[in-house]
C-alpha cells in the first residue's frame, strides 16, 4: 500500500509535520514558489484574455524532479502550503505539474503547526480555492502590466536599471509627499504659561493656563505673555472646581500582521523584514528537546483579530491561576473583524498559552525569545479585565485667567500588569495626568510660587519611520499583511528611499521618478485607487467580482496612459526639469535638472550652444543648491600644444595642470614628473571601487593607450585620450578624444547608448 503524500511550502516544516502524521505519509517541501511569470518577458498574453505564461523558476527544476518521484504511487496527494493567497497558487501549481488519472489531489490549511491542528486537518480536507487562486494570480498579473511596461519608458526617458511597482511606488510616493510637506513647513512661534502653585498640603504642582473669559487662549509670541504676566501680578489663584473621573481602559486585541510589526519594530527594534523572518521560525517549530519539534506561534500573515474559544478560555484558566479571579474577564473576549476576506485566519496568537515565555527561554534565541513574549503577552492580555484609572482634574481661576491640573492614578491595572503597548505608554506620556496633586477643595486659596513662561515652534509632520510607513499603508488599504515588509524592502533596495537615523528620507532619484510617474499615471500610482484595487482583489477571492472584468478595466485607461507617457514624459537624459536658475556661463538660459550614467546634474537649457553643467544638493527646504567649481589658478608653464598658459585645476584625487585655451584645446599635465610611470589626463578611473587616476603609457610596441594609475591593481585602459569634462548628454565624467580623416578631431562619450559627439573647437 502506497503512502499519502502532504506537500507543504517550507522545507523546516518537514520534520515537525512527519513527527505528527507518522509513517504512513510522506511528507515533501516545494521550497517557496515552482512556477511564476517569466524573468526577462512580461509573460501576459494581452490580447488573449491576459493569460499568464507560467514557466518553472530557474533552478526549481530539481525541486520539481524531487516532487515527481515522492508522487510515485500515491493516489492522494494532500497540499498543505501557507493558508494566504501566494500558499494557494503554490497548491495550484504543484497539482498542475503533479495531475495524473486517478490521482486525488487535497487542499489542507495548516493555521498552526500543532498535533491537535495537523491531525484535525488532515482528517478533514478541502478542495482547492479557486477564487483565492485567481485573486493571487490577478495581483500578479496587474504588478508585471505595471513594473514591466513602466520601467522600460524609465529606462528611455531617465536611466537604465530603474523599475517602476504598482503598490511600492505608492509607498514611494507617501514618503516623497511627507518629505515636501515638510520641506514647506514653516515654524509658527507660540508661547505657554504653567503656574507653580502651593495648597494647603504638599506637594507644589503645576498648572496651565488655558482660557481668559471663557474661550480658548493661544499666546503668540513673549510681548503678549509678558502682558499676562503683568496682568496676573498680584492676582488670587482660586480653586474653582475639582473633577473626579473614573475611566475603563480595555486590552488591545491580540496582534495582526501590521501591528505586529509596528510593535516590533518600536518595542524591539527589529525592522519590518526582521520581525516576519523571526516569526516565520516561531510558526515552522522550535525543537523543544528529545526531537519534539513544536509550532510556537500561529500563521503570521493574518489581518484577522478572530481567535478561537478553547485558545481564549485557556488564556483565561492561566490569568485566575496567576493573577487571581479578578484579572480575568469571566467569558472570552473577542474582537469584531474589519476584513472578512481573511476571516478564515485567527489573528497571531501563541499555540498554547503553558507555553509561556519562561519556559521556552532555554529553547529560543534573543530574538525569538523577544517576539515570542511580545506575541504570548499580548494575547493573554487581551484576556484580562479592564485597567481602571482615576483622573482628577482641578481648575484655577486668577482673575480672568483659567488655568487647569490634572493627575492619573491606576486605581486596578487590570491587563497593563501584564502588557501595555507602545501607543498606550505614548498617550500616558502626552497627558498632563503624571502630574502628583496634593488633597485639596473648591474654593481653597493657592499659593502662587512662580510662573514659567515657555516659547515653543510648531512642528513639521514628522517623517515616517518603518512603523508608521506600515500603519500609513495598511490604514490607506495599500497592500496586505504578506506584502508590508517586502514594500519597505523594495523601495531602498531601488535607491529611492533612504533610512537615516529610523526615519525614511526620499532620495533626489526617488524624487525625479516619482514626479514623472505621477503625473504620467496619475491614476495607477493614487493612493485611493490602488486601495481600491485591493478591495477589488478580495471581492475576487469572495467571487464578487471576475478577475478579467477587473483587468479589463484597469488596462482600458492604463494602455492610453502608456501611450501618453512614451511621447510626453519628459527626457531626463536629454532635456530635463527645468529650474529657475540662470546659467552662470551664458547667462542667458535657465538650469535643467537632467540623469545621466552616474546620477543627476544640472546642465544648462542651452546646450549645445552652451556646455555648462555641474552637480548639486537640495538644501533642509528642498531648494536647489548648486556645488561651485573650484577657481583655476594660473602658473608659470605654458601648454605645449597651443601656447597659453596653463592653470590648476582640481580633480578626485587631487591637482593636475590644464590648458586655460579649454575648449579649443584640451590639453592637460600632470604636476608630478612621474606619475606611475605616466602623464597624467586628471580623469579619475571609472571602474567601480577604484581610486586610481588614467595616466597616458606606452604599449610594448610603442602605442600610446591610457591605464589606471594603480596597474596591476586594476587593468582599466582604453586607446582614446580621455579629457576631464563631464558628458552634457547622460551625465558621465569624463569623454574621450578621437581623430578620423572623415570628421576630424572630436570628442565623444564611452557610455553605451549614449552616442554623444562634440567636435573640437566647436
């Protein structure tokens, strides 16, 4: 009798899984996706219905051949992947390669690696899910219409090697638009005034001031608080009123994908890739000693908060066990869901609550261990009762002025014994409620001590840090809980975004490509439409909705759109954004911001009457601040080519001499006699990593060629002279010169693709 077969996405799922099905199933893993959309070709066929063309991931071919030969004899074939929208296409894909007459294929969800879950799912499985099938597949489908008929009009117009994403260029946009609200900010000067004051009994506390005559006080700058102070010299500080209020704070619910990342990220400073990585080991099974192998966690890509009653209820049992009866909610608590696509998921939560973070201590490392407790604490907490806290509020009147005190006290801490969030420590942190307040009565008389005026500016929205990004995406419904660490991942690996000190700053590129694509897609890259577009997504996964008529509709505009952008998205290689700065050469014409090989610059609008060109920064308000080059110094040599005298001049890596005739003539010199074993041309070498300089040698036979400085370090050399000037087409440092009897002497560029050609004297 054959063996079953259970296939399963991760191959550190194996073992845990084969512990708990024993002998009679084999269990195999497809390591991640078998098929997916071609690497060097769109692979939709447009025409036909947007038919993806699947083909076998380069080198899965053994993966596939290792498949093939654990299906040999088996008639059922149980597949168990991740239970997401990517975990359902693997199942597809695999039962395409795997499909045989007779052969029965299962559809079975692992929500978390456990006997009771394993035994209980492959005791009862499904069929397939056709409609999650086609809500991955779509997604897939509408990313390569996007990134791979986008990014070659970015290779055309701007430079090669740069991509385009239908939800990560959103992202890109969110942090290019904080950085310019930021850029335009301006500070606004306002002023506080707190009163220390004295009752009867200690101790002395603080008191803002609020109100004069009844209505909302706003102190623009010190003149006017000086006023105030004058006009409250001598004043009878009264305690008017006292308010007692009791207040009910409930426990958060336990973690979904975002805001486990979110937490984890500003509790334990992992970032957003790190905190799913780390998860993923908790949810795969951690050997617990003597080869038990256990899934501690449940699935983490989740943005369901629904967990099940036995789960609850044992989280209740252990809280009366520590915590007494009264730190638990009697009954289990749940929360209402937002999205009902993945309602089918419980929210992360541990697999069983006795495995409590002490006790897994000795079997998890650092990180895991962090995780692991942050993800335990925060679902037991959701458990217990309501923290209770006491606010008293006092109001102090002197004259027309009202100032008011207020303190907090945790009458029952409830569930912040055992876990408080990050957002509940902040807003305790922004309340004036830490203030300590003696006993006091209405109508009591204050000693005043002192008043302390403060200035202070308004402050700039702040920049987003990868915890906030997360939440600005998943409240703006971009993206979904498997995506969020990929979208942060992305965008700094294309070079648009930077992390400087924890917070997303856009690069000068992120900036370019992010204007021209929004203003040439101003539907595909809006924040609202693509949000739409996920909803849309989960309606196929309900079968709401076709997934052709979703395709259909988004092409429809989309193909206009790219018809448009090939003929009227400004050439950042050739013509470039204009600025509204005059040339300082021709002073006649306005700078362009232009790309070329090696980044942005400003050249002037003119060329190539005028060849003006040179790099710049942005300053902390986003204008443009051009890098002055430096003065030529003259000496005492004249060239030898020519007759004028020759000047310094600064390069990389140092002073070299010039001719001051440049351009008519390009002639340079080193100003070392030697210089490793070479004239000097003051071009640096181009090859990556290199700090050497091109120097003119001879080959054995006498012919002149151009090398690296730092030979045999590095082999760089090329025939034609190079000269120092920076290409005024793509931006490359340096162009070469060439003599042909057809056309003379010129100077072109070396870049490919580029074609750039001046003639000499020109």
């Amino acid at each position: 009798m054959s063996r079953s077969l259970v296939i399963v996405e991760s191959p550190t799922k194996v073992k845990t899984i084969r512990n708990y099905l024993g002998g009679d199933y084999n269990v195999v893993a497809t390591v991640g996706h078998i098929r997916d959309l071609p690497e060097n070709e769109m692979g939709v066929d447009v025409e036909n219905g947007f038919k993806p063309n699947y083909t076998t991931i380069p080198g899965k071919q053994k993966v596939i051949s290792a498949l093939k030969k654990a299906a040999e004899g088996a008639e059922d074939i149980f597949l168990a992947p991740d239970p997401d929208r990517e975990g359902e296409a693997i199942a597809w894909h695999t039962a395409e390669i795997l499909k045989k007459k007779g052969r029965n294929f299962h559809r079975i969800l692992f929500h978390e690696l456990t006997r009771k879950a394993i035994l209980e799912s492959i005791s009862h499985p499904g069929e397939l899910d056709r409609n999650k099938y086609e809500a991955q597949q779509t997604r897939r489908i509408l990313d390569r219409l996007v990134g791979y008929q986008i990014s070659p009009i970015l290779w055309k117009k701007v430079k090669s090697g740069l991509s385009a994403g239908r939800v990560q260029s959103v992202a890109v946009r969110m942090v290019c638009e904080r950085e310019r609200a930021i850029q335009q900010f301006r500070p606004e000067e306002y002023w506080s005034l707190t009163a220390l004051l004295e009752g009867s009994l200690p101790p002395v506390f603080k008191a803002k001031l609020v109100k004069k005559d009844g209505k909302k006080l706003v102190i623009p700058n010190e003149e006017t608080v000086q006023t105030i102070i004058a006009e409250l010299n001598g004043a009878s500080f009264v305690l008017d009123d006292v308010q007692t209020k009791t207040t009910r704070r409930k426990p958060l619910p336990p973690f979904i994908t975002s805001k486990l990342q979110q937490e984890a990220i500003r509790k334990l400073k992992f970032t957003a890739k790190k905190t799913m990585s780390v998860a993923q080991e908790l949810y795969e099974g951690i050997e617990l000693g003597g080869g038990q192998q256990v899934g501690l966690i449940t699935y983490m890509r989740t943005d369901s908060t629904r967990i099940g009653v036995e789960a609850a209820q044992e989280a209740i049992d252990w809280i009366r066990g520590q915590f007494g009866e009264n730190h638990t909610v009697g009954k289990p608590r749940f929360y209402a869901n937002k999205n009902k696509v993945q309602d089918a998921h419980e929210a992360i939560r541990p697999t069983s609550v006795s495995n409590t973070p002490e006790m897994m201590a000795p079997y998890l490392s650092k990180d895991q261990l962090a995780l692991y407790s942050l993800i335990w604490k925060r679902f037991v907490a959701s458990q217990m009762a309501d923290a209770i806290i006491d606010t008293l509020t006092l109001s102090i009147l002197a004259r027309s002025y009202l100032f008011t005190a207020s303190g907090s006290t945790v009458k029952f801490p409830g569930f912040m014994a055992l876990y408080v969030s990050v957002d509940d420590e902040m807003a305790d942190k922004s309340k004036d409620g830490q203030e300590k307040l003696p006993p006091i009565r209405s109508g009591e008389i204050l000693k005043l001590q002192q008043l302390e005026p403060k200035q202070h500016f308004t402050q700039p929205p702040p920049r987003f840090s990868e915890a906030s990004l997360v939440k600005e995406l998943e409240e703006n419904g971009i993206g979904r809980p498997s995506t969020y660490a990929s979208i942060l991942t992305t965008i700094r690996s294309k070079n648009y975004v930077e992390l400087i000190k924890g917070y997303f700053v856009p690069s000068e590129l992120g900036f370019i490509v992010n204007d021209l694509i929004v203003a040439s897609f101003p539907d595909v890259f809006d924040v609202d439409f693509t949000a739409k577009m996920e909803t849309d997504l989960d309606r196929i996964e309900l079968s709401e909705l076709e997934s052709h008529e979703i395709l259909a509709r988004f092409y429809e505009q989309f193909k206009h759109d790219l018809t448009h952008a090939d003929e009227h998205m400004i050439s950042m290689k050739r013509l470039g954004t204009p600025t509204d700065i005059d040339c300082p050469e021709c002073k006649t014409r306005k700078l362009h911001i232009k790309m070329g090989k090696n980044g942005h610059f400003l050249a002037c609008s003119g060329y190539p009457d005028c060849r003006y060109s040179c790099n710049y920064t942005r300053s902390e308000t986003g204008s443009i601040q051009m890098e002055e080059r430096p003065s030529a110094e003259t000496v005492d040599q004249v060239c030898e080519k020519c007759g004028a005298p020759m000047v310094i001049r600064q390069g990389k890596f140092g002073p070299f001499l010039a001719c001051s005739g440049y351009p008519a003539c390009k002639n340079t010199r080193s100003l070392n006699e030697n210089n490793a074993g070479g004239k000097e041309t003051g071009v640096n070498c181009p090859k990556p990593g290199c700090n050497g300089i091109l120097v003119q040698r001879s080959s054995k036979r006498g012919k002149v060629f151009y090398g690296c400085s730092r030979y045999p370090d590095c082999d760089y050399a090329i025939w034609d002279r190079p000269v120092p000037n920076i290409c005024p087409q793509c931006g490359a440092p340096f162009l070469v010169e060439k003599t042909t009897k057809s056309r003379g002497t010129f100077l072109s560029c070396l870049t490919e693709g580029c074609g750039y050609r001046e003639t000499v004297g020109s």
